[in-house]
C-alpha cells in the first residue's frame, strides 16, 4: 500500500491499488487507472486559472504558490445501445395502388415486416450503416440518453387490398331514384303515356262556327292526346344514372377496392452506461452535468468491434437455447452496440495564498478547474470595505466608490449594479465569477454597489423631482386658469376630448418629471463614474429611480388635482368630468345649471 498525504478531497471510491481491488471486489474491475505523470502544463493550466481570478485585484501573484498536486488518468469503457425500432404509418387509399409490395391481407403483412425486419437485423452492411449514422455525430453519442436518431436510408412499403363491401368490390351501386330500372315515369303524364287534349283541354268539344259546340279536331273527339315528353310510353330516362340504372359506390367512390398502406422506418434509441459505481463521486458528478459535453474534457475512442469470427463464433455455440428464443422474440428491438474507450484526467492541486491554503479540482484532458476553494474575498477585502464606506455615507461616496473599483473584481460589480437592474446585475456578476469568490458574496456586493450609486443619485433625484414640480405648477396652472383650456374648447368637437386632453397633461407633467429626475441622476453618475468605467461607454448608464419614481408620480398627480380644484374658487372653468365627479363626491356642492 502507497502512503499518500492525507487529503481530505480525494475520494474514497479511487481504488489505490489496483490488485487489492480485484482482492476484494466480486467482478474484475472496469477501470483502469494510469497515475499521470506529472506534466507540469496541466497543473500550471490550474496556476494559470487562479492568476486570472487574481489579476487586476492589486496582489502580487507571485505570492500565489502552488503547493502539491495529485492527479491520475481513468480509463474506463463505456457504451452507447442503439435499439433500432419500426415506426410504421397506416393510410388507406382508394383504388389498388401499384409500386409498394403486395401481399394478400392483414396477416401475411405482419408476417412480411417480421421478415424483413429480420433481414435487416442481420445484414452485416444494415449494422454498419447504422453504427456510421450514430457515430457520424459531432457527439458519436457518447453520453446521449434517449436521443432518438432518424435511420431514412431504410423504408419499405407494403399495401394489401380490401374489396368493398358496400358494392360487392363492383365499384357500383343500385340507382337509388329508380330502383335500378334505368327509367323513371313520366313527369308530364304520371306514367299513363296520355295528356289532357292542348286545344279542348279535355272537353272533347269546342265552340264552333254560329256558336254550335263541335267536336275537337285535334283529339278527334277524345279529349286526350297522346304524351309529347315521353312518346306515350308515360317512362322518361332516369335523371340520376341516365339508363344505367346504377351509380358510383360512395363508400369506395366506384374504385371497388381500396389499398391499406403501410410505410414501415426505423428510428434508433440511445442507452448510454459506464461503471458508474467504480468512478469517483465527483467525476460521475461532472459526468451527469455536463452530458455529451463531457467529450469536450475527456479523450474518447470509438473501440473496435469484436471481429475475430472464432470468438463470435464461439460466443453463439456457448448460447444456451433460452438466450437465442429470447433473441428472437425480441427481433423488434434489435439492438447495436456502440463502445468506447475514454481516457479523463483529473487532479486535486492545493495552492498557497498569503499563507493560506486553498484547493482546486481539475478536470479533462484541457485542465478545467471546476472548482476552487474561495479564495478572492480575502484578496480584495480592502476595497469591499471601501464599497461599504460608500454605502454608509462614510466620507465621500464617489471617492470610496473610485477606490473600491480599483479592484478589477469590484469594479466590474460597480459598473454591473450601475447598468443593470439589480436582479439582473446579480445574475451577470455571478456568471463572470464562477470560480473562487462565493456566490452569496457577489450578491451582497452587487446590493451594495446599487445601494452606493443610489446615494450618489439621492439629491439629484431630489432636484429632478423639485424640477420637475416647479415646471408643472406653471404648466397646470397656465393651462387651467390661462385660456388653452377654453380655447381648447372651442376647437375640439366633442368634450370627451377636452378630458381626454386634461389627462394627457398629466401624463406630460410626470414624464417630464421622470425625464428631469434622470437626467440629473445620469449627470451624478457619470461624473461619479468617471474613473470607473472605461472612457467612451459612459453612455450606457441606467440611472435608477427608485422609490423616487413613485413619488414622483403621487407628487405631480397632487398637483395636477390643486390645479383642477383652483378652477372651482377662481371663476375659471371647471372640467366637466371633475364637476361630476365633485358633485358624487359632495352633494349639492355643484349647482345644477
Ligand atoms: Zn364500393
Ligand atoms: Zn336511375
Ligand atoms: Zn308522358
Ligand atoms: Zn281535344
């Protein structure tokens, strides 16, 4: 047994030995485990990674040493199951449809797909098709669970006649008006083949010469002729099948037959294992979260198939009957396997700083640390106790805010809290600063920075708003007491729009005011900024209003309702809608005109 260090990040699942594992575990291990030799670029990639945290946060990094480093290469197998499945689509069609294989009904189909399904399952060029498609991908399905991949190089058609039974597969069916006779009776006759008589209209006489009644020449005397529609036979041509006395089947619109389709693919599913029981808790950890990204970090081979035919011939004699029935029952989810070989390095590097020791994980063939122990807090505690001088108003705020952000790390905090609503400057800051400083430090320093830029912004909210008031005092009342307001009358045509247009002012005196407010606010931030912010993007300060903002809007509309009231005690005119609304509120007070 090797006697290492004892450290408390190592995880106790590594095996430190590879034959004490076979010794005690019951299966010959997956894994196996190469130390790494120590290249001294994938340690310093670790060296590298904290320097940047560092760098800008006014600390000599030549104090930052790296103390111990312990790394190792897994090795270990891993496996993508393709399971190839049939999608079959049904459509009927009317007519027996030629191109697709024919087969008798139902049945015998079912029996046809089993069979050509088979046929793919064991062509060798099918297996390879597939596996090509699979590992074809950027990913080759490496750590894909699931994923559904398209196989549209496969597709086979089969259709099987059905006759219909409405017409006997005759594609006709009995004329339903006539009864299949072809005829129908005569309209003009009713079927007796014989008219009343055109001229004497049935009274077998007429009026003759001398007003004598004499028999009708044109009848003859019978008062009856014979059908001109239907020659006297008192039958017409059916009008619905003209003779034919049958018509199209509706059910099979006189096809006789319609074809059952069927349009049989393939799809194959994904089912990814490793030992993950064997691997270290973190490396499963990373595994699990980085998915198929995980290729990016770690070095994976496709492993040949086992091609030696005296193996693969003695592995199908050593079957035993149950396997190869169970094979071919599951024929419809024939499966390929997809394996790997991956090669992941990872190590624990411990690094001094000022006296401290802080720890760092790393990972993957390209050195990601993943994890460092926070170290940051203590490196720029001096300008976090500047940020919150700002923030209590001890001395001045934007001199304290200038020596906060002389800290790489805290000026971007400052310019953050500065642009950003707070939620959202929390979200970036953390982004940027994923590594060595907590999380729950950046937040409390972003609130601190926006909690600073507003003190800056108090006094100049403050003017914004007095201005903002000042201006619409003279704008309400100009409007209410001058003659706008009843000029305005006179041109608008209806007095729904003179309210409409009282309204609109209000809503022009709180932007004004707002507008005052921020603009008096981006002047304070900007010259507070000044030192802080890169020159020439001064330009994209939000400045926040705060809880200024709604006073501002509670403020102006009070000023707004003085105007309108002053109306009522001046002898101007009183707004419609306000006289109304008055004379709800007190009764009485408004004399009826
Ligand atoms: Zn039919
Ligand atoms: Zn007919
Ligand atoms: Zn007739
Ligand atoms: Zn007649």
């Amino acid at each position: 047994m090797t006697d290492s260090p004892e450290n408390p990040f190592e995880n106790p699942a590594v095996p430190e030995n590879p034959s004490a594992q076979e010794e005690t575990a019951e299966k010959p291990s997956k894994i196996r485990i190469h130390k790494l030799e120590i290249d001294p670029d994938y340690k310093n990639k670790a060296l590298e990674r904290v320097h940047k945290i560092i760098e800008g946060n006014k600390y000599d990094l030549d104090k930052v040493i790296l103390v111990s480093f312990e790394g190792e290469i897994l090795q270990f197998p891993a496996e993508t199951t393709l399971k190839v499945s049939m999608k079959i689509s049904k459509k009927k069609m009317p007519g027996r449809l030629k191109g697709p294989v024919l087969v008798d009904n139902e049945q015998a189909l079912k029996v046809s797909i089993a069979k050509e399904y088979d046929k793919m399952a064991q062509d060798p060029e099918m297996i390879r098709k597939i596996t090509e498609t699979a590992t074809a991908r950027e990913d080759r399905c490496f750590a894909q669970q699931n994923l559904v991949l398209q196989l549209p190089f496969w597709k086979k058609e089969f259709v099987w006649f059905e006759g219909c039974t409405s017409c006997r597969t005759t594609g006709k069916s009995k004329c339903q008006r006539c009864a299949g006779k072809g005829v129908d009776q005569c309209p003009r006759c009713n079927g007796s083949g014989m008219c009343p008589c055109t001229q004497c209209r049935g009274s077998q006489m007429i009026q003759g010469p001398q007003g004598r009644k004499i028999q009708c020449p044109t009848c003859h005397g019978r008062g009856r002729m014979s059908c001109i529609l239907c020659n006297q036979s008192g039958r017409v041509q059916c009008p619905v099948c003209r003779t034919k006395g049958f018509t199209v089947c509706p059910v099979c619109q006189g096809n006789g037959w319609s074809s059952n389709l069927e349009i049989i693919e393939i799809e194959a599913k994904t089912d990814f294992t490793y030992p993950e029981e064997e691997l270290p808790e973190k490396i499963v950890a990373l595994m699990k979260e980085l998915g198929p990204k995980i290729s990016q970090h770690a070095q994976i081979q496709l492993a040949l198939p086992e091609d030696d035919p005296e193996k693969v011939k003695l592995e199908e004699e050593n079957k035993t009957e149950e396997e190869k029935k169970k094979e071919r029952q599951n024929i419809d989810v024939f499966t390929i396997p997809i394996k790997y070989d991956v090669l992941l390095p990872y190590g624990h590097v411990e690094f001094d700083i000022g006296g401290q020791t802080y720890y760092a994980f790393m990972f993957g063939h390209t050195g990601t640390v993943i994890h460092v122990s926070p170290f940051l807090e203590e490196i720029i505690k001096n300008g976090i106790r500047k940020l919150e001088d700002a923030v209590d108003g001890r001395g001045d705020v934007a001199a304290n805010l200038r020596m906060a952000a002389e800290y790489r790390t805290i000026r971007d905090v400052i310019i953050c809290a500065a642009r950003l609503p707070l939620m959202k400057a929390i979200e970036k800051v953390k982004e940027r600063n994923a590594l060595g400083i907590r999380d729950e430090t950046v937040s409390d320093l972003v609130v601190k920075a926006d909690r600073a830029i507003k003190k800056i912004t108090d006094r100049p909210r403050l003017f914004g708003l007095l201005a903002g008031l000042a201006l619409n005092v003279g704008l309400f009342g100009a409007y209410f007491q001058g003659p706008v307001r009843s000029l305005l009358g006179t041109k608008l045509p209806a007095e729904i729009l003179l309210n409409l247009a009282d309204f609109a002012l209000l809503g022009l005196g709180i932007w004004i005011a707002v507008l005052l407010m921020q603009s008096f606010a981006s002047g304070a931030i900007k010259k507070a900024m000044a030192g802080i912010v890169p020159k020439g993007k001064e330009g994209k300060m939000t400045p926040k209003l705060g809880t200024k903002g709604f006073w501002a809007f509670i403020i102006i509309a009070a000023t707004f309702f003085v105007a309108v009231e002053s109306t009522r005690h001046t002898g101007a005119t009183v707004p419609g809608w306000y006289q109304g609304f008055i004379g709800r509120l007190i009764p009485g007070s408004v004399p009826k005109p």
